[in-house]
C-alpha cells in the first residue's frame, strides 16, 4: 500500500468538528501522517486555510457555488487541483496516491465515496455512523472482498475494536456502549416538551456537529451506534447494550464468554480515536494528556430510562427487525432531527415521526444497494410529508 513512508490522508468533512481533531492529529505526526484531499460541503475559505497549512493538493466541494467561488479565489495554493459534486468526493476517495480515507461527513453522503475508498482497495476510517446503519450489509462486504481495512472512528466502536482486537467472535458475549446521556440526561419527561433548539446544542461532555448533538440529546446517536456495531463487529442484537455513563471516560465496555470484560478508557476526547484509527497497528503519543489516575476519579454507571428516550427503544427494536429497518430509522431520523435545528418541529416530535415513518414503510431484506437507496428515499419522502402537522 503505502510507497511512502507517511499514510497518506483523504478527510471528507475536513472543516468540521472530526475534521477538525483530525487535522490536531495529522499535525502531531508529521513524520507518520501527511494530508493528500480534503472535502466539505461548502466553507471553501476554510478549507482554503487548511490547503495552505498542510500544503493539500487535493480539494473536494460538495456545493457547486462554493466550488466555483473556490476556483475563482486565490486563496488556495497554486496548482491546487479542484473536485466538485458527490463524484468529486467519489475520485477523491479512490485517489491513487491515497492510503487511508476518513470520512466524517454529517449524514450518508459519504456513503459512495466510502465503497469506492473500499473498493480500491484503501483503509477506510469511518466517523460517518449514518453510513453502516444505512448499508452496513453492503459495505461490509466491499470491505471483505478487497480485504481493506475498516477502522471505527466512532469513540465508542472504536474502543470495542481496541478491546476484541486479537479475540475470537464466538469468545464475545456482550458489548456495552457507553453514554453521556447527552444534554436532557437528569431532564425529567415533563420537561423535554419545551426543549428549544439551544438546549438541546448544551452537549455536556462532547463538543460536535449539531446533527449529532442533538442526536445525543434524543439518544438516537446510542441508537444508531447499537446498529452501526453489529454491523461493525458481526453481533446479534441482544449482544449490543448501552449504557448512562455520565463521566464518557469508559467507551465500550467488551464482554467475554469466560466471564471477563475488557474496557477501553481515555478522556472524551475525539483526538484518541481518531489517533488510533490512523497509525493502527502503531501507537504513538497521543496530542492530548491521558487520563491520570492518581487524582480522584469516578465512574459511574446506570441504566438508561427508555421512555424518556424513546429513540433508543426503535433502535432496539429496528435491530430485531433486521433488513431496511435501520435505514428507515435512519432516514426518518435525519429529516426530523433537520427540521427540529431550523425550528420547525418540536423536539419530542423527532421520535413520532421515526415511529410514524417505520409503521409506514414495510422493512425488506435488501438484495442490492439500490434497494436500500430507494428505501431511504420512500422513508425521506413520507418523513418530510409528516413535518406540516407538526408545524411550530
Ligand atoms: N463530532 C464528533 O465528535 C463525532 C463523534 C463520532 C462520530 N461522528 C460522526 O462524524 C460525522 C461528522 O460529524 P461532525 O460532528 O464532525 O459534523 P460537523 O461538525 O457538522 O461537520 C460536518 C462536515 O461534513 C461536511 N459536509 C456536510 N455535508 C456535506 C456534503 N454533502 N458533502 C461534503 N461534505 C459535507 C461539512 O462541510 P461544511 O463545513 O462545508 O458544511 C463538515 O466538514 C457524523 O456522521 C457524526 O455522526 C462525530
């Protein structure tokens, strides 16, 4: 794989909150790591600066207009080499002189250029948990074919895969993914009807994207990391637990047939797996302090109330169901939690409408990855048609 000696990076979603530990990362490592493309959305001014610090060839945007402002500016350096659309991503994430591609792009955008990373053949760093709950089945198997590694991102995923690295599938008896609780954790349910948009930002421990705070407010985010970790690591439903573990210094917590469990433990930070899924096997000091366990620390840790958040009930239970339930989930929760950031639905509205949209849609047993897309397009469709009765 690598000619040089340095794992050459493509970030997709280079200016966001990922993006961002990524780039701390790459920047700690300079003899380890070098930066080949980068991608956003459409802040092409920050990407600009990250192309002239890291000297990137490579630049990817999703917007047209964006990618045409960037074209016609002199911010980037000379003979930058522009890649616009989903299909630019696309060719980014197969590029020849790539090793290893992180995608952190909010949503399942990422989706194409992540088979077409695995495809070639290139080590894939998922940060994009939307991605394996949309089509785990089916890049689960782009991975295997080209045998490419699929490193977790995902902290908690992240720390299973430190935990069960070595270890036999049949040894495993249980994974426990730890959560925050996110920013209603102590709320009581009387509560959580007059959420406003700020509130649910007030992550209490993480600092992230907004799609995925509110997320971890609703606690579909613990949701959608169940389904993306049995996918992840070949489990069955009943073996994937969560759990409220306020302090988030415990990740994922591995369980084993012989009665022991492994747990992986480092502050809440986004830099450590991050760290781990671009020089694995390799460890190196990471950029930030580790934990120091001779000062006074706690851990606690408690069971989740499922009828405050019911997100994580559906999420159970699209599991059971198996097939395009979890991309159903998926679509439906995108949409409302969309519609809940521009202020136009309610936030104890989110899980109705996932709800409302899996009774409306049947879960079939894919047979091809367009299947699934037109699934996510039916369920996108019958959430949005949802969203004017719940007008604020
Ligand atoms: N943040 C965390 O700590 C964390 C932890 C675990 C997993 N994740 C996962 O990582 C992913 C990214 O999360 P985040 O918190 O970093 O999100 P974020 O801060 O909102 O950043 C999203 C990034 O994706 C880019 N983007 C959005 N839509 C795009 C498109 N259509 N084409 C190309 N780029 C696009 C954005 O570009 P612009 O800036 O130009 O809009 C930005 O770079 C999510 O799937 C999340 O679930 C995040």
């Amino acid at each position: 794989m690598a000619t040089s000696s340095r794992t050459r990076i493509v970030l997709l979603g280079a200016t966001g909150s990922i993006g961002e530990n990524t780039l701390r990362v790459i920047a700690a490592h300079p003899d380890k790591l070098e930066l080949v493309a980068i991608a956003a959305r459409g802040q092409w001014e920050k990407l600009a600066a990250i192309a002239r610090n890291f000297r990137v060839p490579h630049v990817g945007l999703f917007d047209d207009d964006a990618l045409a402002a960037a074209r016609q500016s002199d911010a980037f350096p000379a003979g930058t080499r522009f890649h616009g659309g989903l299909a630019g991503l696309t060719d980014l994430a197969r590029l020849p002189e790539a090793d290893t591609v992180l995608v952190a792009v909010v949503g399942t955008t990422g989706l194409e250029p992540s088979l077409a990373a695995l495809t070639a053949g290139k080590h894939l760093a998922l940060a994009s948990k939307e991605i394996l709950v949309l089509a785990g089945k089916f890049v689960m198997a782009a991975a295997r074919t080209r045998g490419a590694r699929l490193l977790p991102v995902d902290s908690e995923h992240n720390a299973v895969f430190q935990c069960i690295e070595g270890h036999a599938t049949a040894d495993v008896s249980r994974i426990t993914l730890t959560a925050s609780g996110g920013a209603f954790r102590d709320w009581p349910a009387e509560r959580l009807a007059q959420v406003t948009v700020a509130d649910a930002l007030k992550h209490p421990n993480w600092s992230m994207g907004p799609k995925i705070t509110v997320d971890s407010a609703t606690l579909a985010n613990k949701g959608l990391e169940l389904i993306e970790a049995q996918q992840l690591f070949g489990l069955r439903p009943d073996q994937c637990h969560a759990v409220i573990h306020p302090q988030s210094i415990v990740h994922a917590l591995v369980g084993f047939t012989d009665g022991s469990t492994l747990a992986q433990l480092c502050p809440p930070s986004m830099t450590f797996p991050i760290q781990h899924a671009l020089l694995h096997p390799a460890r190196a000091p990471g950029v930030e302090h580790p934990l120091d366990f001779t000062q006074l620390l706690s851990l606690e840790f408690r069971p989740i109330d499922e009828r405050r958040f019911p997100m994580l009930r559906l999420a159970r239970e699209v599991m059971n169901t198996g097939g395009t339930a979890p991309a159903i989930y998926n679509a439906a929760n995108e949409v409302a939690v969309a519609a809940f950031l521009d202020g136009r639905l309610p936030f104890l509205a989110i899980p109705q409408i996932v709800s409302n949209t899996l009774s409306l849609i049947p879960s079939v047993e894919p047979s091809s990855l367009a299947e699934v897309l037109a699934v996510d397009a039916d369920a996108r469709r019958a959430s949005l048609a949802q969203l004017p009765a719940f007008n604020v």
